[in-house]
C-alpha cells in the first residue's frame, strides 16, 4: 500500500478557494463557469472529475491554468487507484504461490 498522502480533488479547492472564498452560491459559480448546477456540485463534493473542458472553463474564472486542474484531477485519480492496484499485486502474488 501506498504511503502517499491524499491529495486534494480538485473541487475542495474549487469550493474552499473561490466559492466559499468569494461567498457566492453554487448556482452562481455553476452560471459564471457555464455548467449545470448537478454538474458543479458534484464535482465539488468528489462525485465527479474535473475534464479538459471544465480545466479550461475552471482557468478562465479562477486564473489558475487549466493544466493545474488538470493535473490535480490526475493526482486524486492516481491516488483513487492505489487500493485497486495493491489488490491486483496481492492477488496476482497469491496466484503465483499456487502454482
């Protein structure tokens, strides 16, 4: 298992930095950045994934490049896959003991 740290989904930086920040509501943000309100709000509580258009949408209003939000994105869904990936290792260890 890994010993890294978890990294920060991009939508509590969304929410902690600019919505909570600027104190507007996320019907407002969702209007400003041109996305459904669904659509914010799950990104902002880790039920969805930022994409290439929400990086841009997201850099354009923020200011921070969109390769940050994308990056971020990255480094959550990296961080998601480490129990998958140890299982797949301990699994595939076990197979090799049997035979």
């Amino acid at each position: 298992m890994s010993d890294m740290h978890r990294p920060a989904h991009p939508g509590e930086l969304l929410k902690n930095g600019w919505i909570d920040e600027l104190n507007i509501s996320v019907t407002s943000a969702a209007k400003n950045l041109g996305l459904s309100r669904k659509h914010l709000s799950n990104i902002i509580n880790q039920k969805a994934g930022v994409s290439a258009d929400v990086s841009m949408r997201l850099g354009k209003w923020t200011g921070v490049s969109s390769q940050l939000w994308l990056d971020m994105q990255s480094a959550w869904d990296l961080w998601q896959l480490r129990d998958i990936d140890y299982a797949i290792n301990k699994l595939n260890h076990q197979q090799t003991m049997h035979l």
